[in-house]
C-alpha cells in the first residue's frame, strides 16, 4: 500500500483486488483452490482494509458502479463549466453597456481571479476534485473572455500572443490540480499558437493558420514527443492528453492535406501533393498502430487505426463512388471491415499466445 | 507545488492585464496620427446580441468583396500591387495548376488607404444615400510611405487590415467552363479592427436612438431621412482606433 504514490497506482491496485476476488471465487467454484474459514477472513480483511485506506488516501472506485457514477460526475463537472462560461459571457453581454470602463476593466480582471480562488478553495474542501474541474473550466474561460473583451474595448488588434498566455494559464491549472481537460485546452491553445506564429513567420497573416494545415504538424509532433517526458509520469494520465492531442493535429492535417493539396506550403502542383499526403497518411497511421500494439499503448494503436479506416474510406469514395451503385460500394467497404476484423484478430491472437509463452 | 502553480496562474492574468492596457496607453499617448467625423453611414451601430447594453460601431467601406465583377478588372489592385505586398505571382496564369495555387494563398498583412468622398463624388443608385463614403484606394506594406502619399488626414484613413490575393476569372454558362482571360487582383478582406467600442461617455447619444443600422435603414423612410449621429474617429500611436465623441446628426442636416 505506501508504495502506491498516485492516484492512478491507487486505482490500479483497487481494480486488481475486484479482479482478484472475481478469480478467486470463480477458483473455488471450479474445485482448483480451497480456503478454510480463517484463512479467508483473514484475506478478507486484509482486502478490506487496502481498500478502504486506498479510498480514505486517493478517493478510488472501488466497484464497477462506483466508476461508471465517477463517469457521470465528470461528465456533470465539464458540462457545468462550460455552462458556467456561457452565463458569464451573457452576464457581461447583457450588463456590459452600464458600466464605466474602470469597473469594466475590474470586473475583467477579477472574474478569472475570483474564479481560481474559487477552484483553490474547492480543491482543499473535496479530494474528488469534480468542483475543482468544474471552476477551472470556468476559470480558464473567463480569462479567455477576460484577453477578447479587454482588447475590444481598447479597440485593439488581435494577437497570437493570447493564445500562448491562455495555453499556460491552463496549463498551470491543469499541473496544479492534476485535470486533464484543463491539460487538452493549454495545449490546444499552445499549438494554435505555433501554427499561427509559423504562418507570420511565413509572411501570411497569423491569423491564417487554419487555412494551412502543415502549420499543426510541428506542434503536434512536439506533443507527442513531449508525451514520453518523464514529468508527465507523475500526473495520471497527461501522458495520454499529450499522445491524444498530437495524434489528432497531426492526423487531421494529414486528412485535410490528402483532400485538398491547394492548402498545402509544398512547392508543389495540388495533382502531387495529394497523393503525397494519402501515402504518408496511410503509412503514418499503419505505423502508429504498430507502435501502439508493441508499446502497449491502446489510445495511439486505436487512433491510429480509426485514422487509416478513415482514410481508406475517402479513398474508396474518391474512386467508386461516382460510378458504382451504392449497395456495391457498402457492400466493399463492410467486406473491408470484416477483412480488418480478421487481421485484428490473428495479430490478437498472436500477442495471447506471446503473453502465455 | 500546487501553491506555486496557483500563485503563477494569477500572476499571468495580472501580467497579461497589465500589457493589454499599457498597450492600450501607449495608443492613445501623443498626439493622434488620425482624426476624422464619420456619419452612421460610415460607422454603422451594432449589438453583439439582441438584448445586449454593449454598443459597437462598425467600419464600413467599399468596395465589398461580394459585390466584384469580373468585367471590373482588378483596377488599382492588380499583380503589381499584389507583389508589393508580398505575394509570389510568378507562375503563369496559363499553367494548369495556377487556379489551385493561386488560391491557395491565404491573407497578408497591410495597411489599407481609406478616402473619405463626399456624397457628390460616392455615386448615385437606390442605397446612395446609406452607402459608406469610404473606399479603399491604395494599400502598401509601409504605413510612413502612405502616410506621405495621402498627407490629408481628413480624407484619407490609413488603417491596418488584411489583404488577399483572387484568382479572377470568368464562369462560361454557354460551354460550362472557365473562359480563358483569368487575372490576378488583390481586396481588402477585413480591417484588423473593424468594430469599435463605443466609450460609457458617448454611449447616451447612441442608446437613445435604438435600432442598430441595419434595422434602421432597413426602411425607405429611414434611408431617405438618412443618418442619424457622427462620430470623431482617432487612430493612434499603435494605429488602433477609438471614438472620442458622437452627436446626433438634426433630421434637417442629414
């Protein structure tokens, strides 16, 4: 038990104990281990109390229900602040025009600090952080609104640098309390902010950057980089964010790209650029399956898997679909899922048979 | 670890804060580059929301993109221009992949000239006594370079805005295709401030008229009584704008 440090060890050792105790009687059943009565009250108790000091140090599910309610409760918590944020836009919008500049300026800059006194003062009163994540959003949102509203009521030009300050806003809030959709916003935020200062690099106007895809795949190659840092290991589950959001910039670029080469900074005609792209698509997410199987990391095996599903079905529209009726062309596309589903399962059972030799 | 994460957070709103409104300072400290009365023709009251107190009035110019012909040419905005401003026009218009690769290219950049015509010179036509009496004319990447060449304050407004390249040209219903004859032009696309805030002093003058312009010059009544208010643009330091005061313009001087 004390050489469980974190939350996610803590959740970790409970779900093997439930397994545990599902085996264990499942043994008894089948004849293959027989208990006396002490011995299992004895590991029963000892059971019992890991459990319940898991629960008193990190708050842990301890049952299958238990996760799917703490499911519900973040769930309650993301849609109650981005609620929160909304209130607070129409509060300003509707009030707005009452106010002097000066109590303008202090609602603005007291709303964010407010709010993160807010989310200090939840996260000292409740382990679960559920408030806490809820008033970080809300934080996080009314500094984003605090940077749009300061600028337009000075009439100011827009600037790429908000996105770097609301990108480590967040993501100081995201390692103070351990959240992760703080953690997804921050960085977010931080790519937008590379992909808009490569376009003025580029000579193009920063605020461009959607327009040209290639702009996301620097920062999404660093998040996904960066995912392997080993400050990342002692917050459950920002390694995953980092993986997550890199995969995605990186793997939308690549879809946007591979569909309209127009878009692209390669000094190339659109007719060579796509195919480019199709190719580096399709071995890209191959290869970021692979590595998800071998590293056993199941987030960058799927994503990898749904992004080569996607892209082989643009293919497969692009080629047929004009021409070959509609039952025939779903017709192919299920032939394919199932000749994947095949392949899924022979590289499935391979790895079985690898884990019991 | 956690106290320390906290304390950064609010130091960065504070830091933030603060070099908007210096920013902001530094702006509006000397004297102006710019000063000139607009009517609600040229500066048109919104609301970001219908029930909203915020009042912004919003630039308006010609021409708007929207509105481009193809027979009109690119006019003074033409290739030249454009590869002022920046953009690579080299490959031919008559090479296949020039389409794609013209429009690929996204917005620059630039300072847009603004000439404030009186209505005799704005043109006539159903909306001529609505339109907005300012035209972009010039745009360059040097703002002391157009600052010389358009010395009249009064007339010309020089403003930060966003400058795009099109590839012009002509849809053939007749053979379903492109006519050939294709050329390059440039537009002012946006300004990099459009809306202005309208200040808590001056906001009496525009809050008792009530409907936003569009609303009121949705009606022939409205438009043949034409504007109802001007207001003294300034540009700064920073070239951001900001409205120093409005008035309501009498029915008998519109």
């Amino acid at each position: 038990m004390d050489r469980v440090t974190g939350k996610r060890e803590a959740q970790q050792r409970a779900d093997r104990i439930r397994v545990f105790r599902e085996e264990l009687a499942e043994l008894e059943r089948e004849g293959a281990l027989a208990l006396d009565a002490a011995q299992r009250a004895e590991l029963e108790a000892h059971l019992q109390r890991t459990l319940a000091a898991l629960a008193e140090r990190f708050d842990i599910d301890a049952s299958e229900s238990q996760k799917q309610i703490s499911w519900g409760m973040r769930i309650a918590s993301t849609l109650g602040g981005l609620a929160l944020c909304a209130a607070l836009v129409l509060f300003i919008l509707r009030f707005w025009g009452l106010l002097s500049t000066l109590a303008q300026v202090a609602v603005l800059v007291a709303a964010p600090l407010v709010l993160l006194a807010a989310t200090e003062y939840a996260a000292r009163r409740e382990r679960t952080l559920y408030y806490a994540l809820l008033l970080s959003l809300a934080t996080f949102g009314a500094f984003v609104l605090n940077l749009n509203v300061l600028g337009s009521i000075f009439n100011m030009k827009s600037s790429s640098g908000a996105f770097l300050a609301w990108g480590i806003f967040a993501l100081l809030l995201a390692y103070a309390y351990g959240l992760r959709l703080p953690l997804a916003a921050g960085l977010f935020c931080l790519t937008c902010y590379v992909a808009a200062n490569f376009c003025s690099w580029l000579g193009w106007s920063w605020a461009s950057f959607p327009e040209k895809p290639e702009t996301f795949l620097f920062g999404g190659l660093i998040l996904v980089a960066a995912a392997a840092g080993r400050f990342q290991r002692r917050y459950a589950g920002f390694g995953w964010v980092y993986r997550v959001m890199g995969l995605i910039a990186v793997f939308t670029a690549i879809l946007i790209l591979s569909e309209s080469g127009g878009r692209s900074l390669l000094p190339m005609r659109e007719s060579a650029v796509e195919p480019i792209y199709q190719v580096l698509g399709f071995s890209a997410a191959g290869l970021t399956t692979w590595m998800g199987i071998r590293t056993s990391l199941a987030s960058v095996a799927n994503m990898g898997a749904v992004f080569f599903v996607l892209l082989l079905c643009l293919r497969f529209y692009h080629w047929w679909w004009a021409w070959m009726p509609g039952y025939l062309f779903f017709l192919i596309i299920s032939l394919v899922a199932i000749g994947l589903l095949a392949l899924f399962q022979r590289l499935r059972a391979q790895m079985a048979k690898e884990a019991l030799s | 670890m956690r106290r320390r994460g906290v304390l950064a957070a609010a130091a960065l709103v504070l830091a933030a804060d603060g070099f908007v409104l210096v920013e902001a300072a530094h702006n509006r400290s000397g004297s102006p580059g710019a000063a000139i009365e607009l009517t609600e023709r040229e500066l048109h009251m919104t609301r970001p929301q219908r029930d909203s107190t915020a009042l912004l009035l919003e630039l308006e110019w010609r021409p708007k993109r929207e509105v481009f012909k193809f027979e009109d040419g690119p006019g003074w905005f033409d290739k030249s221009k454009l590869e002022e401003l920046g953009y690579d026009c080299r490959l031919p218009l008559t090479d296949s992949s020039a389409r794609a690769h013209y429009r690929g290219m996204p917005a620059k950049e630039a300072f847009a000239v603004l000439e404030y015509k009186d209505p005799a010179g704005a043109g006539g036509g159903p909306d001529s006594s609505t339109r907005s009496r300012l035209r972009t004319v010039d745009a360059g990447k040097e703002l002391a370079a157009l600052r010389k060449k358009y010395a009249d304050s009064q007339r010309y407004l020089i403003v930060p805005a966003l400058a795009r390249l099109f590839y012009a040209e002509k849809w053939d219903d007749s053979t379903r295709r492109y006519a050939p004859g294709a050329y390059l032009r440039g537009a002012i696309v946006n300004l990099l401030v459009s809306e202005i805030a309208v200040p808590p002093s001056e906001r009496h003058v525009l809050q008792s008229l009530g409907q936003t312009t569009d609303d009121y010059f949705a009606t022939e009544e409205s438009r043949s009584r034409g504007p109802r208010y001007s207001a003294v643009l300034y540009y700064g330091r920073d070239n951001e704008p900001w409205i120093d005061s409005c008035r309501p313009i009498p029915a008998t001087r519109r």
